[in-house]
C-alpha cells in the first residue's frame, strides 16, 4: 500500500518542474537532460516562470531545429505542456519566457488536502538519507562563548529542516575534550583536590575560573609545567589515575553546557575530539600509503592545491592537532556511520581550517571533486556576535557573556512585558512562566537566525523582545491572534477541515493561498543553501500576507457568508507558521 508520503509529488516549484521537463522532452527531444529551469515570480503575468526557451534557443540555433528564436521555443513548450489540474492558464511573454498562472481550485484544494493529512505531507524530499550536524562542540573547561550560542542554535535548526524531510541526522556535540590543556587541569586538579574524586562541581566552582588559575601556575612555575606536561604523556597513555581525572573534568563541564541546552531545548550527541583519537593512526598512516603525507620542517603535512601553507596532520613533536582529528572524524562519519552530508557549523575564523582539510580528503578520494554530488562535506560560517559598543559582546563584569544569564534575562524582560499588558491578573503562575520563557528564548534565537548567518550582528534585548516589527515576539503574538479568532469562531475546527470546504475567492485569499503552498520549497532552499534566514523571512512574509488579508474589510471572517472557508485559511496560516517555528527551535503561544 503506498503510504501519503508516497504519494507526495514534491514542492508546487517541483511538481511544475516536472510539467516543464516532460514539455522540454518532447520539445527538443534531441537536447538530452535539459534541466527545466522555474521560478516563482509573483508578477502580473502569472505565478511561475519557466525560463529555458532563452538558454535552449542558444544551443540549438543552426542545428535545424523547427523554430525561429527564442519565441518561437517559448511558445512550444507552452503547448507541449501536459495538461494539469494545477495550471489554470499559460502564457509567451518577452523573448520567450512561459508564465503560468496555478488554478485556485487545485490551489484550494491543496491547502485543505495539508489540514487534513497534516504538515508533515508538505516535508521537502531528502537530499540524503543519513547527514552529521556537527554543532555547539564547546571547549571542555574553556569558556562555551556566544559563538557558541550561535553554533547551537543555526545547527539545531539545520538538523531540525533535515529531520523534516526524513533524514537520519547524527547530531554531533564535537567537544574539545582532548589536547593538551589537560595536563595542566589535572596537575592543578591533584595539586588543590588530593581527594580529587570528591571535587564536584561546586567544590572547583567555576570551570573557567579553575582553568584559569591552573594556566596561571603553569607560566609561572617550571616544576608545574614539566609536571603538566608528564601528565598529558600518562593520560594519553591511558594511566588509570589520569584517565579518571580527566573525565572528572570532562564530567563538571558537561553538566554545565547541559544547562544551556536544556533552556534552548536542543538536543546533541556527544562524541568529542578524544572519540577519534585511536583512529588517528590509521587515517594517516592511509594517507601517507596513498603518497599524499610530506615532510615539511619536521612535521607532516599536507599540500593543498592554491594554498601555501600546508595542513599539518601530525607536529613536529609527533602530537596530532586539530587537523588530525578532523581527518579521522570525517573518516569515521564517511566509513563507519554511512553519513552522505556532513555538515560543521562554526564562526567564519575557522573557514581557512575546514577548506583545507574539506581539499585534503578530495585529493584522498574520500570525497567527490565537484561541490554538487555526494557525498559531500559543508562548512557553515558564522559572524560574531557584537555589543552595543560594535566590538564583540562582553558584559560588563565577565569577559565572557554567560549564557545561561543572557537566556535567564530574556525571560526575566518578556514576563516584565506580560506583567505590564495585565496578564498577571488574567493568568496563572504557570502560564506566564512558559509563556515568558517560550517568548524570551524564542527571540534569542530568532534574532540570530533572520540575519544571513554570515553578518555580524548587535545583540540588543530591547531589539528582540520589541512586538513590533521582524521579531519572534511580532510573529508569535501574530499566531496567537491567529488562534483566538478560531476559538472566538465557536466552531470546531477539525469538523470543519472534513465538512466545509476551503476557497479562494478573493485576491488577498490567493496570494495568503500561494504563500501557504510555497512553504515546501521555501524549506528546500533553505536547506539547500544551508541558510536559516530564508525560512526566517519567509515567516515574516507570511505574517505579513495574513495581516492584509485579515484586515481588509471584504475578507471578513467572523460572521460572513465565506466564514468557514476563511477559518480554514487562518487555521492553515497557523499549521504553517507552528512549523515554521519547530524548524526554528521556537515553542509557539495560542493566547495572548
Ligand atoms: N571546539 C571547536 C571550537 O570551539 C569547534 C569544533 C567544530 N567541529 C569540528 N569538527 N572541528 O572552536
């Protein structure tokens, strides 16, 4: 039996690029593997675009085809176009493009088809079966800084947009639990804690603080220092005492980051730096039988075609580094765990990092050459986070912003504006509790997530706790007010979805419809182009198209003759703007 997923032709672009490619078959049947190119393009002449009959005219002009310019090419493949129940009409513009105009009908009947089977039909195909998200990945006992914050939050939306089209996304916390730092943490560790089991996280007190202090005495003490750094060369050699203190560090810093997470609701899987460690040898000692491992002043390295300097993959110590891991990490994700797209989200500084080990494991063969096929391995830059000052956020006492109280007072000025619209009154404790914490975490992530991922960007509390404006807390009191209207309606909305029937008469009704439908793609692209802003912009959009709709006078819902259909279309409103804010990390509100 096919199941609704099945059945499920693709995104509305998909579904006309399928119309256009069977149209461009029998067109220029001997042009093989022409890629019908289709636009959205929300103009007077129609809603879609099919842009081939330019580039096609191009390529087969003087070779005897039937036509006589791109016009001529355009106007062919209109009419060898399938007939469908999507197409209302089709039209030759200009030098050839082809408009088309989609049936409100299908239209219609689309949109009601979604509120009955659920979002879920509208999830975009996947372009891979299994990908790694490698995210968050904080420093064990170094600072877990806004950066990430950043990488936390643009990683779990992209897991999140691949988990939608059924993918099986391997959610990767890379910590950096392995190097050398440890040497010094221990010694320091056995130095203040002879009992060092018994240090708990209360007793070290600040994990930073901690590592600090322990870098302190190590500049300053020689002894320390040659202690320290027996202690990495016995904890490397797996010595028991060193291996159980290591953890212990390792252990304190966990239950801190799972405190950030736990707020942000996202969930990671931890598998650090020291999890590819016993792979390491192997990787390389592979690289260096395929001939790519050279010598270069006592280290050995790679050379990266258009770039000076090399990748080291092992020091001049004989230590591995950054580099090493990563090798034996994609490695392990390629081989062992099958992944086809691996995806690291980390701020742009690491750009250089990833291109030339991405470069390396193409020379390896590890890797296809080109960046469209698959398998293939992605770097997601970011920008930083600045103050209001313009220079990276600090807060005024710590050098480093703690998270955890940057989430907290975000909460803390959301529930203040909950207070002051009067709903102390109106609501529970418990109400204005999650309420605040789903506005006030909401905007934190949705301020990082509409810009291009690539632009620093001043955070700024007033900024993204404002209801007015591209805001989470605009668009979540939108969907509220979405939600009262149906309530207010007094009608049961599910009966509705099977027993009335949903239209789109009017022009503000269409263009909220076309919208609605365009969601699909809107997801792929962003997926694609790994790029959490065009889902962010398409939300606001859709905000904003149900706000023309909804004011305007001959769109009345309550109480008109067109009421039930017009339910159904807020109803839709609201399914797809809940999805876009799961896909975003964003708990949504029903009441404001
Ligand atoms: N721990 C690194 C940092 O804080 C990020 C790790 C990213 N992932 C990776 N596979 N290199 O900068």
């Amino acid at each position: 039996m096919a199941t609704e997923h099945d059945e499920y032709m693709g995104s509305l672009k998909a579904q006309l690029a399928k119309l256009f490619e069977v149209s461009l078959k029998v067109t220029v049947p001997n042009e093989l593997d022409v890629e019908p190119l289709v636009a959205a393009c929300n103009g007077k002449f129609g809603d879609y675009q099919c842009n081939n009959a330019m580039g096609l005219w191009s390529k087969i002009k003087g070779k005897g085809a039937p036509f006589r310019g791109p016009p001529a090419v355009g106007k062919a493949i209109k009419n060898n176009l399938p007939t469908s129940e999507m197409i209302e009409s089709c039209s030759v513009a200009g030098p050839g493009f082809v408009n088309v105009v989609l049936s409100k009908n299908w239209m219609a009947k689309s949109i009601q088809k979604m509120l009955i089977e659920g979002i879920d039909t509208w999830a975009p195909l996947p372009p891979v079966k299994t990908a790694v998200v490698d995210f968050s990945s904080p420093n064990i006992a170094k600072e877990m800084h806004v950066g990430h914050l950043r990488s936390t939050i643009i990683g779990d939306t992209l897991a999140r947009m691949l988990e939608f089209s059924k993918v099986k996304v391997l959610r990767r916390n890379h910590v950096g639990d392995w190097g050398t730092q440890f040497g010094m943490l221990i010694e320091f560790l056995f130095e203040k804690f002879p009992n060092f089991e018994d240090a708990t996280e209360t007793a070290i007190g600040d994990l930073q603080a901690f590592y600090k202090a322990s870098k302190q005495r190590f500049d300053a003490d020689p002894a320390f220092k040659e202690r320290a750094q027996q202690a990495v060369v016995r904890l490397q050699g797996g010595e028991d005492k060193y291996r159980r203190a290591w953890a212990q560090i390792c252990q304190i810093s966990r239950t801190e980051f799972h405190k950030v997470y736990q707020r942000l609701g996202v969930h990671l899987e931890e598998k650090g730096e020291s999890f590819y460690n016993p792979y390491i040898p192997g990787v390389i000692e592979a690289l260096n039988k395929q001939g790519l491992v050279e010598e270069s002043q006592g280290a050995r390295v790679i050379f990266i075609e258009g770039i000076n300097i090399p990748l080291i993959v092992v020091k001049s110590d004989g230590g591995f580094n950054y580099a090493s891991t990563d090798l034996a990490a994609l490695w392990y994700r390629l081989n062992e765990e099958k992944a086809e797209w691996i995806i690291y989200v980390t701020d742009v500084g690491q750009q250089q990092h990833f291109d030339m080990f991405f470069k390396a494991a193409k020379r390896a063969g590890w890797l296809p050459q080109g960046d469209s096929s698959y398998p293939k391995a992605s770097h997601v830059g970011f920008g930083l986070v600045l103050g209001e000052d313009g220079k990276r956020f600090r807060t005024r006492n710590t050098e480093v912003v703690r998270l955890v109280d940057l989430l907290d007072e975000a909460k803390v000025r959301s529930k203040a504006a909950l207070i002051e619209r009067g709903k102390g009154e109106e609501w529970t404790e418990e109400e204005i509790e999650s309420t605040a914490e789903a506005v006030g975490y909401g905007a934190v992530k949705y301020a990082d997530l509409k810009n291009n991922r690539l632009t620093n960007y001043t955070f700024n509390f007033d900024q993204m706790l404002n209801d007015k404006g591209n805001t989470a807390v605009y668009l979540l009191y939108a969907h509220a007010r979405i939600c009262s209207i149906i309530r207010r309606s007094g009608k049961d909305i599910e009966e509705l979805k099977n027993k009335g029937t949903l239209v789109l008469g009017h022009k503000d009704e269409r263009d909220l419809g076309l919208h609605l439908l365009q969601f699909a793609e809107v997801v792929e692209e962003a997926c694609t182009n790994l790029l959490p802003n065009i889902l962010c912009d398409y939300l606001y959009n859709l905000s904003e198209i149900f706000s023309k709709f909804y004011s305007n006078p001959e769109c009345k819902v309550i109480g008109s003759d067109m009421e039930t259909s017009r339910l159904l279309l807020c109803e839709a409103t609201a399914v797809v703007m809940r999805k876009c804010f799961d896909l975003l990390g964003i708990t949504p509100i029903y009441k404001i």
